[in-house]
C-alpha cells in the first residue's frame, strides 16, 4: 500500500513542475457557514487542478517516451502538459461526444487527440489496448495517488491544526493520497470525502464497505462523475477516510455562486462539493476549523450563465411567480408597481392566456423577478395577495 514516505518523495519530485497553491482563509464564508473556512485552491494549479501533481509523478517514473490517457477532461490536459514539460509524447483519448471546449485546450497543451467511441468507457478500452504507449490512469494508480496525495502535505505544513479536511470524491486519487498524508502526519484530522448525489459510487462504496457500482446521471459535477471508485483508491479510503457524504445540484450550484461571488474564484462544479457538503450540514461543522479542496476551476464558459441562473435561483435571489389576473388593459402596471415598490427587479414577464385550465377573459402573468435579502419575496407576494390577486411561486 501507498505510504508517506512516498508522498514526501513525490512532492520533492513533482516541485519544480507545479503551483504550490496557496491556502486561503474565507471571512464570508466562515460568516455564512459558522465554521473556519479555508481554501486549498488547487482552481489556482497548473492546467487548472490537482491532476497535474499525479500525472507529473507517474510520467516521472516512466521509462517509455509515449503516454496515452482516456479522459473527458482535467487528467486529459494534465497528461498533456505533463508529457510537453517532460520531453514526452502523450496521446488522449477522449469519446467523440467530449466538448469542443475541452478537446481543444487538451490540443492546445501538446498532446495529440485521438476521438473514439460514444462512450468514455469505450474510450478507457481503447486507450488500454494500445500496447505502444504506457497508460496513464486517472486515479487507480499508486504513483498517481502519491502526486495527488501531495496536496495534503502542503495543508499540514501551511497550517497545521485543523479539525477537518473536505475532498471531492470521483474514482478517489485525490482523497486517498491525501488521506494518508495527513492522517499520517496529524492522526486526529478527520478526512471527509464528498460526492454528488448524482454520481454516488463512492458514497455507496463506504456505506457497504465494498467497492459498489453506481451509474453517473448528469450533475454539474462531472470532473467526478466516475461510475466506481478504483480498487487501490478504495483500499485506502476504508482505512484512512472517516466519511463519505453526498450532496444535492442545488447545493453544488449555489456554492459555484458563492465561490464567485465572495472568493472571486472560479470553482467547477466537482470542486465546489466540499462546500456545498458545509452548507448542507451547518449544525456538524459549526465552530470547526476546516479545509475545503477546491480541485479544479475549469468550467465550460458555454455553460457559466447558466450556472450562475442556477445558483441565484436555488439561493432565492432570483425568483419566479405566476399571477391569475383578468384579461383588462392595465393589470400588468399595477402588478409592476407592487414589484417596484418593494425594489424588486423585474427580469422577464410572460403573458400565458393558452393554459387549460384558464377561464375565457383570464391570463396568467409570470414574472421572473431579482430579489434583495431574505423575505423580500415574501413581502411582495403578500402585498399582491392583499390586492386581490392569486398569486403561487414557482
């Protein structure tokens, strides 16, 4: 099994081709969550997350000049970038559904893109059988989990006593490496994983104490959307890791938000699970001294607004309502001056007069609306009920 002492030789290996990232303390967040919140900000790393600590120290032992990986996204450009600064030849395979966004950046490191399958996995098959190249596995690998597991180190030594430390979870690398690093170090740390719900291998896994089998559905989340834990990863995760947990999209979204909104960082959606696990379990964390891994920052920029709509609605500052009014000219500027009264922010409205279930000379007015603290929607909703009207929140 992995040890320490392979973590320490790595770091002193992989130094000189990464970001020591740094550690970041969160007023805000300490404010919003009630505990001590610190930021490991692997957003900050070299292609953008942690996978570049586990490629560096697993092609760094290579003998073979040709690499190939099967990867949809951060271990694709981390082996890319990796195989340029070492003088190496890397091949990625990625299925031919992958983004254009990510096959390009995966390009733009060095590598050559081979597109196969529909797949991932038939992707991971092909990648496997090429027997001129040597693999590079994205987690499932001591030499991979011993680069990873280097980010633990950089914790203890940059801050010391902590009560726990919150890792996003996929085929589990990242936790077990630093699983180790910091339970052998500091014993009393707990080492919490986190998943999405939508993607629970690993939450299952722990639960049964068996590596079990979950398939991914779509979450935000993707960079750890991974259908089974690794059986190395796994091994480690039931001697080292003192919980799983798994949290909801609304969360995942929400905390994307906050990541932007009060650190200024840009946070993917895998690496915003260990807040969105805070924010979801106020009453464990509160007054405890804790590290959240944020893995990664590359985000789609397709998808961004998207992201951020999400994350404003399921925090309640943008909202959506229907009003059942009679069909009369001047029914809309009334309902206007009731929002603008109360400094609501009017973003869309949508006359629906085509619904079943509406009488003849009756419409439906749905507004989309900003809101400006706790209880402002509530505040407008009771003055347009107290006007007569029917009002129902979406």
């Amino acid at each position: 099994m992995l040890t320490l002492q392979d973590i320490e030789i790595a770091h002193t290996l992989i130094r000189p081709f990464i970001h020591r990232t740094p550690l970041v303390y969160s007023t805000s967040l300490s404010q919003m969550t009630g505990a001590e919140i610190y930021i490991k900000a692997e957003n900050l790393q070299k292609t953008g997350s942690f996978k570049v600590r586990g490629a560096f120290n697993k092609m760094i032992h290579l003998t073979e000049k040709r690499v190939v990986a099967a990867s949809m996204g951060n271990h694709a450009q981390a082996v890319a970038f990796a195989a340029k600064q070492l003088g190496m030849r890397a091949l990625i395979i990625m299925p031919k559904s992958v983004s254009i966004v990510k096959e390009e950046a995966t390009r733009n490191y060095g590598a050559d893109v081979r597109l196969h399958g529909e797949t991932f996995q038939e992707s991971l098959d092909y990648a496997l059988s090429l027997r001129d190249y040597a693999f590079v596995h994205a987690y499932d690998d001591e030499s991979v989990m011993a680069g990873q597991g280097t980010t633990g180190l950089e914790i203890v030594e940059d801050l010391g006593d902590v009560d726990a430390v919150l890792v996003p979870v996929g085929g589990g690398g990242l936790v077990a490496g630093m699983a180790i690093a910091l339970k052998e170090r500091s014993p009393h740390i707990q080492i919490i994983g986190v998943q999405a719900k939508a993607a629970p291998s690993a939450y299952h896994s722990f639960q049964a104490k068996v590596v079990a089998r979950a398939v991914p559905s779509h979450t935000l989340a993707d960079g750890i959307a991974v259908g089974q834990v690794g059986e190395k990863t796994f091994s480690v995760i039931k001697k080292y890791v003192d919980d799983i947990l798994a949290v909801e999209e609304d969360a995942i979204a929400m905390s994307i938000l906050l990541f932007m909104e009060r650190q200024k960082f840009v946070v993917e959606g895998a690496g915003a699970v260990p807040l969105a696990a805070v924010m979801e379990n106020k009453d464990r964390f509160k007054g405890k001294k804790l590290v959240l891994v944020a893995s990664g920052g590359n985000i789609d920029l397709t998808l961004v607004d998207r992201m951020i709509y999400k994350g404003l609605l399921t925090s309640g500052r943008i909202v959506v309502f229907e009003v059942s009014v009679d069909d009369v000219p001047g029914t809309l500027q009334i309902l206007s001056g009731i929002i603008a009264a109360h400094r609501g922010n009017i973003l869309n409205v949508v006359h629906d007069r085509l619904q079943a279930d509406l009488p003849i000379g009756k419409t439906r007015v749905i507004f989309i609306v900003e809101t400006r603290r706790q209880g402002h929607l509530e505040e407008i909703l009771r003055d347009i009920g107290e006007s007569g009207y029917e009002v129902k929140r979406r």
